[in-house]
C-alpha cells in the first residue's frame, strides 16, 4: 500500500499545476463577460458602418437626367433653356468640331463649320450641293429668337420641332474689310441626314 500512495502523491503532483483552482461560478460568469465584450465591439463595428453608409450616400451629387451639361467656352456655348430648347452663343470662330460634338451633346444633330475668307475672294458662301434645305427651318430656328448682339450671335433651336433624321447646318464666315474691321455673316439649313461640307464659293477662284 506504501507504494501506491507514492504513485497517487506522485501523480498528484504532475497535475498540480493544471488544476482548476477557480470555482465553477466564477469560470461561467467570465465567460458571459467575454462575450458581452465581444458582442458591444461587434455591434459598435456595424454601427460605424451603418454611420459612413450613411454619410456616402449623403455625398453622392444630385444628377439631372432631363437636361443636357452646359458646354460652356470663352468662343461659344451650348446651353439648355427651361422650355425644352437650346441655346448656342457664337463669339469667335475656333473649334467647330468640338462644337459639333457639343450640339450632338445636346442633342441636336448638326454639322458646323468656321470659314475665313480671304481677301481675294469676290462671293462668300457655300456652292449649291445636291442636298435640298428644307422649309421648317424657321420652325426649328425661329427668326426672332436668333439674334446679333456685341459681336455674339444667339441661336435658338427648337430640338423638339425637329424632323426625325434631320440635321442643322451652320456654316459661319468671317472676313476682314479693307479698314481692318472684322465682318461675319452665316448661312443655315436643315437637310435630311447628314450636312454635305460646305464648298466655298472662292474655292474655286483663281
């Protein structure tokens, strides 16, 4: 029996170090605190979360949908009016492709082109094409809304007015007089499907 007792003390003391010499109410009550940490920290997480969702969305900018970007330049703009139409400011001739694009934008089909004519030329304009102008022109550009004023001419189109498939054409010349001063005139036209480039008359000039 001696030796069995020293066994049993033996093993005893192996173990000592791994026993549980907390009480069994104290293990569990640690426990529902750990996880009532854990639960405070997750809850805290998602409302953060929920606070910067918040706040994206506060920051997305508001986006109209019903009414074409301004395109504006020191040369020209392209703006939309409250009733529907388009307004296009003409102050220098520069970049008519882009101003193209930018009409195109607004959605009015067009073509545009800037001519200087030279001094020798004796007729400005374009030579006739094959391309017939058609007459609700000045339904689409009424008269007395296309204005001149401080070396600015002011177009207003009715894009609504427009026949399906049809393009505006504006061909602007400018030409310098003998006494330096700058003169412009223009010519437009409404033509089914795409504008043919203008020819200038002094193209073919000698």
């Amino acid at each position: 029996m001696a030796d069995d007792d020293d066994l049993y003390a033996l093993v005893r003391s192996e173990f000592e170090p791994v026993r549980l010499r907390t009480g069994l109410a104290d293990v569990t009550a640690r426990g529902r605190a750990l996880r009532r940490r854990r639960q405070a920290g997750v809850a805290a997480g998602l409302t953060a979360v929920a606070a910067v969702s918040v706040l994206a969305l506060n920051l997305i900018p508001e986006v109209q949908t019903d009414r074409p970007a301004p395109m504006k330049l020191a040369a020209w703009s392209v703006e939309a009016a409250p009733d529907g139409s388009v307004v296009l400011t003409i102050r220098q001739l520069t970049d008519a492709d882009r101003l193209t694009d930018a009409l195109q934008s607004a959605g009015v089909p067009a073509l545009v082109e800037f001519e200087r004519v030279p001094p020798q030329a004796q007729q400005v304009g374009c030579a006739e094409d094959d391309q017939a102008a058609l007459p609700q022109l000045n339904s689409v550009m009424p008269v007395g809304r296309s204005v001149v004023r401080d070396n600015e001419r002011v177009f207003t189109i009715r894009r609504d007015r427009m026949p399906p498939g049809t393009s505006l054409h504006f061909v602007l010349f400018e030409e310098q007089a003998d006494d330096g001063t700058v003169g412009r005139s223009v010519s437009t036209r409404l033509v089914d499907g795409a504008p043919l480039p203008c020819r200038p008359l002094w193209s073919g000039q000698k």
